[in-house]
C-alpha cells in the first residue's frame, strides 16, 4: 500500500512493482527482500521505502496489479452471466501458477498484519465491489429482488471457492463453478420469478 504524500515517478513504479512480481513467483514471498527488489529494478533502497512502508506492501501491489488485467468485469445484459463469469474467472486465475501465490500470502498474512492488510486492499475489496456492481445491475434490471442483501449474497457465492482454495483441496473447475452458481442463483432470484436450470449457465 503506497504511502501518502508522496508523488510516484509512475515509469519507476511500474518497473519496481514488475520486478517485485517477478521475484515472487521465482522464490515466494519468504526469498523476496526489498535488497533484490532494489538490485533488479536499478533503484536504492530508499526509493522503494519512499513509496511504499516495507515489503508486503510493494510485493502485494505488485501481484495484484499483475492480477487485475486477467480478471476482466463482464457486462452481458445478465446478471446470471454476468455473475457466473466473474466467479470462473476468478477461480480459473486461482488455479494457475499465479493464483497459487494468493494461498501463499493468505498463510504469510496470518503472521504479517501489513501484508494482510495489503491483501484485504488490493485483492479482496475490488473483487467485492465488482460482485457488488454485477448484483446491483441485476437488481436495477429486475432480475433480482431490492430487498437483497448484496453483501451477504457475495459471501455466499464466492465463499465456496476460497474453501476449495485454502481447506478442502478440491478442484476449481468451470463446471463446478456453475453448479455452485446454480445452486446459489436458486435461492437469490426475486419472488415469484422462475427458478433457473443448469441449462442456462
């Protein structure tokens, strides 16, 4: 999380952050020091220091800056769509080499309050206010009820996938995606609409 009341030079940004990437996925988070950051990008230590307040901070930053390019916000006119390729996309980005990283950081998270922070910041809050946005454009179509509880109703859809991720194991697959979807959808569709089929994913 970069500090405030320091302007970025934003080309030096963009390389130290990539680097800090880069780093992450060839080591972890526990190789990453910000002394390799540093030597990789060309930079002093005190640059980076400038902008960000220690290592998860720019670490972090620089993953899910990496992050946010592949997991696009759909806008198909549905919110059932809409919802369900948002959900696939995130756990398609949470099975790969990159999203494997998120459960690194998780566990380092739970001994480093900053890089949790970071995580809750750059990871967690933009993926919920896209859920959000995607919900309320289907209340607004009347494809949902007004009366529901948008934040509760995120918890529920994608809960299911950091579970997977993080306790039980188990695969993240499109197919069980849309089963999750479909089982959720179900219990979210407004009052006297039709219930949905697995079909219609």
């Amino acid at each position: 999380m970069a500090q405030k009341g320091r302007p970025r030079d934003v080309k030096l940004q963009h390389v130290i952050l990539t680097v800090a990437y880069e780093l992450l996925l060839e080591g972890g988070f526990e190789e990453v020091t910000i002394d390799k950051i540093a030597e990789k990008a060309g930079v002093s230590k005190a640059t980076i220091y400038k902008w960000w307040p220690n290592k998860a901070a720019v670490v972090a930053e620089g993953f899910f800056e990496a992050a946010a390019s592949r997991l696009p916000v759909p806008d198909t006119g549905s919110v059932l769509k809409e919802i369900t390729q948002h959900a696939v996309n995130l756990s398609l980005f949470m099975e790969s080499k990159e999203g494997r990283v998120i459960s690194e950081l998780i566990g380092q998270g739970q001994m480093d309050s900053a890089l949790i922070q970071v995580f809750r910041e750059y990871y967690v809050k933009p993926r919920r206010s896209e859920s959000a946005m995607i919900l309320r454009r289907g209340i607004d179509r009347d494809e949902l009820g007004k009366e529901l509880d948008v934040e509760s109703s995120i918890d529920l859809i994608y809960g299911p996938l950091f579970y997977r991720l993080l306790v039980s194991g188990e695969p993240l697959t499109e197919d069980t995606v849309k089963r999750m979807i479909y089982t959720v959808f179900n219990g979210l569709i407004s009052t006297g609409k039709a219930k949905i089929s697995l079909l219609d994913l």
